[in-house]
C-alpha cells in the first residue's frame, strides 16, 4: 500500500469523526481548545482501534486459512465501508445531545464515528509490520486533524457541511476499493 492510498484511506475514514467533531463544536459555546483536544484524542484513539481490531481479525482467518486466497475482501470492505459512509450521510441526522466532552460523552460517538474502519483493518492483513503501523500512527494522526479542524468549522459554520463531507469521504473509499480490487486482478498496475 502506498502513501498516497494510505493518506486518502486515512482522511476518508476521518470524515465522519470531523462531521461529529464540527457538531461538538456547534453546541458548546465555550472551551473550544478542550473541545477540540478531546475529539482529536477520543476520535483518533476509536479510529486506529477499529482499524488495529480489523486488522487482528484478518490475521486469525489468515491463520485458520490463507488470506491470499480472498482477494476481494479488503476491497469489498472498502465498498461497504465508502457505500455505508454514504448511506449514514443521507439517512442519518447527527441527534441533539448532551455538551459533555467527558470520557463516558465522548466513548459513545467515538466508537459509532469508527465502525467503519473495522472493516478497513482488513486491508493490512499482507502488509508488513511497519506498514501496518505506519497506517495506524496515519489514520490516528490524520483523524485527530480533522477532528480539530471540524471543531474550528463547527464553532465559525455550523454543521450544514457535514453530510457533503460524509459522502466525499464514502466515495473516496468506494473508489480505493475499486482500485485495490482492479489492482490485485492485474488490470491495473500501479499502486497509490
């Protein structure tokens, strides 16, 4: 995998927590530093735990049968990760909630941000050691970034954006999915 994919896999898994992150921002009038420090910390923290969950996951199935051998899987875990981060933007609308930035406030929204990089863990099954934590120190990073930065929007623009943000981020996977795909049927040979 390269750096290229990794970043776009890294920041279209963030959209969802900077969407989440824009709405904390919104409702809390003061603190904003806290704010953002805590979405960056609990939201980055959730994102690299799904994807290291993903994949240890994908690593029993590997012992119990060779990986190799289902090709399709990161890329349909992709699919469905970019096509439910596009379904949840349309169909889902982010509920009034408590203002709270404390551990047992931000666990919850956290945890429902990151579902989807559950299944993005699987894409580093046959990577190397130092690409899979190069990937999680990324997708943590990356997360944490954007969570800041939707805290700031939120605070200046409210949430009108979120669900655009939300979908470019379900294309985006949609289409690494493709491209991984495309790339371990050997249409294609150059790698992100």
């Amino acid at each position: 995998m390269g750096y290229v994919c990794l970043i776009l896999v890294a920041a279209a898994l963030a959209m969802d927590s900077f969407a989440m992150s824009a709405h904390k921002g919104l409702i809390r009038e003061q603190r904003g530093r806290k704010i953002a420090m805590a979405c960056a910390f609990w939201f980055g923290l959730c994102q690299a735990s799904m994807v290291l969950c993903g994949f240890l996951i994908g690593k029993l199935i590997s012992l119990v049968h060779e990986f190799n051998s289902y090709v399709w899987v990161p890329c349909a875990a992709l699919g469905i990760a970019g096509a439910y981060m596009i379904w949840e933007s349309l169909t889902t609308h982010v509920p009034p909630e408590g203002d709270g930035i404390d551990a047992v406030s931000m666990v919850g929204p956290a945890i429902a941000t990151s579902c989807d990089a559950l299944l993005v863990g699987l894409l580093f099954v046959n990577e190397s050691a130092g690409v899979v934590i190069t990937g999680l120190l990324a997708i943590a990073l990356v997360t944490a970034l954007l969570s800041i930065f939707g805290v700031w929007l939120g605070r200046r623009k409210g949430t009108r954006y979120n669900g655009i943000v939300q979908v470019i981020g379900g294309v985006v996977l949609f289409l690494l999915g493709v491209e991984k795909l495309l790339e371990n049927l050997d249409v294609i040979k150059f790698t992100l």
